[in-house]
C-alpha cells in the first residue's frame, strides 16, 4: 500500500475512565517523537477493530491498560501473542471480543497481511472503568518509560 509504513503504533483507551488511557497518551507522544517514521493510531475501540487496524504492516504494537492481580499500578509489561494465549491477562475492553481472539481469528482470516510481529505493552492500572479525566500518579510515571521503551523496540 502506498505511503504505509513497515510499523504500526496503535494506542487503544478511554479518555474519560482515568487510567484505561494511558494507551491513547502513550500513542499521543510518540506521535511527537516516531510520527515521521512509524504509523500510529489512536483508538477508542477494541477488539477486530484493533486487529483490522493492524493488516498491512510487518510489525504491529499495541499499548493498551492492563489489569494484572497483585501488580503494582504503573508496571509496564512486554507481551507477545503466545504470552496472550499462555496466561489470562486482563486487557480493558467492554463491548466487544477480547485481544487475544480477535487477533487470532484475523490472522487465522487473513494469514497473509498480518504482521509477521506484534507485541503489546500492557501498563498496569489498578480500577477499570472510573470515570474521570487524567491518570493517576503512578500510571502518568509510566508514560515517558514506556515511550522510550517503545523507541527502542521500533529500532529508533
């Protein structure tokens, strides 16, 4: 596809329930840092929209909020699509099909487009779905963390 880049940055959350988020402003200041060099999406859906959204490109990352029992808020952690499948991790995600089988059935669907990698960042939260607006200290911490930690896995 003309003008796509090699890698796709999507951002997933929502900007009214505090910590879920912390995708969409991770997403938001890569822009100001790898816009030139990598697509990156910002979305407020989940599910075979995410997965869709990724069709096209070699490598697919996603940064989402994740709820991890007993884990500190604010932990950022590196997850593949086996880790997906090998241990139940609680991405937010109310009305629509979860990250793990929506990614599975795409690519089961569309074995051809879909990208060779894809890692997710989960940012620990610690209460889905509280409506307000900003993160919490220790989320807002893992921000720039996560930003750099996304650098580097773009080669950048």
């Amino acid at each position: 596809m003309k003008g796509r880049r090699e890698i796709v940055i999507i951002g997933l959350g929502n900007p009214i329930l505090g910590d879920d988020a912390v995708g969409l402003i991770v997403a938001s200041e890569l822009k100001r840092w790898l816009g030139d060099f990598v697509d990156i999406i910002e979305l407020c859906v989940g599910g075979l929209t995410v997965a869709e959204s990724m069709l096209g490109y070699k490598k697919a990352i996603i940064i989402d909020a994740l709820v991890e029992e007993d884990t500190a808020p604010g932990k950022i952690l590196r997850l593949t699509l086996e880790d997906l499948k090998a241990t139940p991790k609680r991405f937010i995600g109310f009305h629509d099909m979860d990250l793990a089988t929506s990614l599975e059935l795409v690519k089961a669907i569309d074995r051809e487009s879909f990208p060779d990698e894809v890692v997710i960042f989960g940012i620990t939260i610690q209460k889905p779905g509280c409506y307000q607006e900003g993160l919490s200290e220790s989320v807002k911490a893992a921000v720039p963390k996560c930003v750099k930690i996304i650098e580097k896995e773009c080669g950048l």
